[in-house]
C-alpha cells in the first residue's frame, strides 16, 4: 500500500495538474538572492572556537520568520504585501508540506518557487515526489 497522487491530492486539495515544479536547485547566491526577493536574508552563522563552521542549511530558520515578518504593516504597500505573503507561504508550506527531518528550518528552494505567483505548478505532485524522497532517506 502506498500513498498515490490522487490520494495527495484529495486530502490536500493541492493541484495535481499543472507545469511541473522543476527549477534548479544551485543555492549558489542564495542569500543575495534572498535579499532580492524578501528584502532581508537570516545573519551569518557564527564560527566556532576551532574555526569551522557548523554546516548550515540553505534556507531560514523558521524562528527567523517569525520573528521578521510575523505582521504585515497597516499602512504596506502592494510590493510589501506580496512580500509577505510569499514568506507566510514560504513558512506554512516549510512547516507542511515540505518540511524538513529538523522541523527547523525553511528550504531556500521553496522560497525560490514562490516567485511568480500565477504559474500554475502541479505543487500536489511535488508534495508527493517529495514525500517519496523523505521516506527514502530515512
């Protein structure tokens, strides 16, 4: 027995048609490109006493994201809306459907795939093919 996509996309309700969610994976920038889209990426972690670096993932700690942008200015413009509404998708999507084995933190790459807000991507698809990866990796 196993989960299948019209399962995924029954009890989710996300869509199962659609462009595929494909993009490329390269957090070559990431922070930068943070910056671009949000306005602001999480500080450089620390280095330790022995001089390296803990290996940090490429993405936000959900923490962070509270703590930023957790209300939206009343008097906010259209571009600080949309700006906010791609990080709480980011967020609630890192915390469901996409979430982690640490539950800490926030993938880059979904943040990424929220750029444009009318493509039509098949998200229950991805829901599914990365379910499929995490169970792999257990």
């Amino acid at each position: 027995m196993t989960v299948t996509l019209q399962d995924v996309s029954m009890i989710t309700a996300l869509p199962i048609e659609g462009k595929p969610l494909c993009m490329s994976t390269d957090s070559e920038g990431w922070r930068q490109q943070m910056e671009a889209l949000i306005g602001m990426s999480p500080p450089e972690p620390e280095v330790e006493d022995g001089g390296k670096k803990d290996r940090v993932p490429v993405g936000a700690p959900l923490t962070w994201i509270a703590a930023n942008f957790a209300h939206c200015p009343e008097d906010a413009n259209d571009e600080v809306i949309q700006r906010y509404a791609r990080v709480y998708m980011w967020y609630v999507i890192s915390r469901t459907i996409f979430a982690d084995g640490t539950g800490k933190n926030a993938p880059w790459m979904w943040l990424k795939a929220l750029t444009v807000f009318d493509n039509k991507f098949s998200w229950g698809s991805a829901a599914l093919a990365y379910l499929y990866r995490q169970v792999i990796n257990c």
